[in-house]
C-alpha cells in the first residue's frame, strides 16, 4: 500500500531576533538538501527513478544537483509555495505512480522582515510502497497557513501524536538549539552573492572535476572490492590494494557519528584564497580529520562551532553547506558539525 514512511524537517543553523536564520555557509539549497537526506535515510535506494515536487520558489539550479544527492534518476514536477500547494502535492505523492516520490518545500524569510517572524526550514516527505497499514487520506494540510513550510509544521504537529510518530524525523519544533550561533543580518546577507572576480591559488578544483566528484563528497560513496573487500574511499572505480576494477561494490558511508582523529586551526594568512572572505569574516575556522568508517576518513571544514570547541575523540556529524564562491557559482561540500550530546 501506498503510503507516507517519512517526513523530515530541519531549521537553519543560525539565530537572530527570535528566529532560526541561515547560518553563513547556509541558503535554501543546503537548507533543501538536509531535510530531502533526513527524509531518505535508512530507504532503499534501488528503487528507482525517483520522483521529487519542490514546493515553492526554489531555485532551478536546484534541479540538476537533486541526483548527486539522492543517488538516483529524478523526475521534477513544481508546485506552489502556498499551503494549497502543499496539499495538492502531497496529495499526488500519496495517490501516486509506482516508485518513492518526495515532496520538498523550502522558506528562507528575509532577516529583516517586518512580518512576523518565523524560522528559515526545509522539509521533505517521503512516500512509496509498504506491507505495514497505510493511511487511508492524504495528510490534511491546513488551508489557513500562509506558506508551505508553516502548513507542513502545523501538519506536524498534529500528526506526530498518532500512530505515524516514528516517521516524522528532524527539529519540527521552533526552539532555540545549542548549537545555533548569533547570525547578524549583514553576515547573512553579504554571503548570498557570490563573487566572480576570486583567483585560486590552492584549493581549485575545475568545474567539470567538481561535478564529477559530488557523489563522493556529499554521500561518502566508496567502492568495495568483492576479491579483497577493501573499501576505497573515495571511490575512484579501481581497488586502492589489489587494482580491481570490474565489479566493484558501490557503497555509502555514514555521514554522521564520525570520530575525530584530529584537528587544525586555520589562522588568516593560511587559508587557500578561496577562504579569504570566509577568514576575513570570521576569523581562524578549525579543520578536523574525522573517520567515517574502519580504514575510511575525510577532511571537514568544522561549522555551527567555534575553534577549539570540537577535541580529539569527540564525535561529529556532517550536514551539506557551502564552501566557497568560484566562478561565478558556489561550491557545496560537506561540513562536521557537533554531535549533540
């Protein structure tokens, strides 16, 4: 039967007049992509093409970064970011064709608004097949709501009261978190634009390298060798032991609970230019070498922290957020945030 088997939220890391706001290195395409990879955790990814409606005014460059982070074809259909738009998608995703579909909105109000406040967030709904008991109705959205976002988070909080609760993940609920860091309007607002004028002097990767690496960089793929069955991270389609190359095993490594092995502190003066506006700023970022899995381990730019925060032995989770601007566009690339405790 068909039917909802998740639904995801997740507010911006930032904080400002009461409200959650996009942290630095966040924008609606890293606020999307969180809630859409909170929705799919733990699916099957086999079952594909995957259908996805973005709800609302999401940016089209969106559209062509959906299969590097779902990991599958994608079908996009585009609905209104109204709390009417909200319900007809959903209703089609429960009434759907054969296949998981995912209904996605995202709201990134303006820092200075005068209305009233509410959080920047995305949230993701996922729906497919299951043996379990479905739902009968599609999920009622409230008419009254005055975007999708805010209809979603009322849906929610009616909903996870019943019997679907283990399927609503994520910070559904408006609170202040830990984690979240003071975000000024200007800090906010001069990242939205990215420069074009930056030269690389160290940490340039050419456009078409970028591209072809983002299943590695924002879903830790890596290759298993069915002869020695050792992991090649990232993977490179060739075993890093014995050379293989046919019949490799694609797998993904965890994302979150990555143990700290080490870490640096980046004070201005060594960051590779494209981390010059970053570094002016903000001042020294901390880098930590974190494994994500037996014999496996990345570099990650630590984020929603400040230096000396996150320690050897500490565990740390990583979410999508941007790196740097670069001709004439931003680079995404995964980041370690603190584990909550």
């Amino acid at each position: 039967m068909r039917t909802l088997l998740r639904a995801a939220a997740y507010r911006a890391a930032g904080w400002a007049d009461g409200r959650a706001v996009p942290a630095r290195d966040e924008d609606a395409f890293t606020i999307l992509a969180t809630a859409l990879e909170r929705a799919l955790d733990g699916h099957d990814r086999a079952e594909l093409p995957l259908e996805v409606d973005l709800v609302g005014e999401v940016p089209t460059s969106v559209e062509a970064e959906l299969p590097a982070i779902t990991g599958s074809s994608v079908r996009v259909l585009r609905s209104a970011g109204t709390a009417r738009g909200l319900s007809d998608a959903l209703a089609r995703a429960h009434e759907g064709q054969e296949g998981p579909s995912l209904v996605v909105a995202v709201e990134v109000p303006p820092v200075s608004a005068e209305t009233e406040a509410h959080d920047a967030a995305g949230v993701a709904f996922l729906f497919g097949e299951s043996e379990a008991v479905g739902r009968a109705n599609p999920l009622a959205v409230d008419p009254e709501e005055e975007s999708a976002v805010r209809a979603a988070v009322s849906l929610a909080r009616a909903e996870r009261g019943g019997a679907s609760e283990t399927a609503w993940v994520g910070d559904w609920e408006a609170r202040e978190r830990p984690l979240r860091r003071p975000v000024g309007a200007v800090a906010t607002v001069t990242a939205a634009e990215p420069r074009t004028d930056l030269v690389s002097q160290g940490a340039y990767v050419p456009r078409a390298r970028y591209r072809e690496n983002l299943p590695s960089r924002w879903r830790f793929l890596a290759d298993r060798c069915p002869d020695c069955r050792t992991v090649t991270f990232p993977a490179r389609g060739r075993c890093r032991r014995c050379g293989r190359t046919e019949g490799l095993i694609r797998l993904a490594l965890p994302r979150d609970d990555a143990l700290v092995v080490a870490t640096t502190v980046i004070g201005s003066g060594g960051q590779p230019t494209e981390f010059d506006p970053q570094v002016e700023a903000l001042g020294p970022y901390e880098v930590v070498l974190a494994e994500i899995a037996p014999g496996a381990r990345v570099t990650l730019q630590l984020t929603d922290a400040v230096p000396g925060e996150v320690r050897i032995g500490d565990r740390v989770d990583t979410l999508l957020r941007r790196l740097y601007p670069l001709e004439g566009e931003w680079r995404y690339g995964r980041k370690a945030v603190p584990r909550p405790a």
